[in-house]
C-alpha cells in the first residue's frame, strides 16, 4: 500500500513539473513578461495567474493546464501527509 502511494506521489511530481513547463511556454509563446527559466519556482504563481487570465480572455474558460497543475500539487501533497502519517 505505501508503494502506491510513493509511486502517485513521484508521478505527481512530475506532472507538476511537466506542467509549470509548459505554461511558462505559453507564456512565453505570447510574448508575456517571463524571468529567466532558473527563477521558474519563484514566480510560478505569477505564472499560473496569467495563464489563468490569457485561457480565459482567448477562449473563454480556463485552459486545462491551471487545473492539471492544481490537481498534480495537491494528490502530491496528499501522498506526502500520508506517508507521514503513515511512518
């Protein structure tokens, strides 16, 4: 039980990273204000913000990398409490 709960949690991880890649790609992509890529942690609230923002000005609702990026930190941060609890 404790290894589905390591293996989710690594995949989680990695969705969530996958996934601040891409959208500071497309922020990038239209032009938006990005810092460097080595600061990509420090502003990735900023980042999620304005992704938020240009999905929904272009097509009307928010695009579905907010919500991927949403769901992969918390099910991450869900494994993480468990396996605390747990050991």
């Amino acid at each position: 039980m404790i290894t589905v709960f390591i293996v989710l949690g690594v995949f989680s991880i990695i969705v969530f990273v996958w996934t601040t890649i891409m959208i500071y790609s497309f922020l990038r992509a239209r032009n938006e204000k990005t810092e460097s890529f080595l600061f990509i942690n420090l502003y990735i609230f900023r980042y999620i913000s304005e992704y938020r923002k240009l999905t929904k000005k272009e097509t009307g609702k928010v695009g579905y990398l907010f919500y991927l990026y949403v769901f992969s930190i918390n099910i991450a941060l869900i494994c993480f409490v468990v396996l605390m609890l747990y050991k």
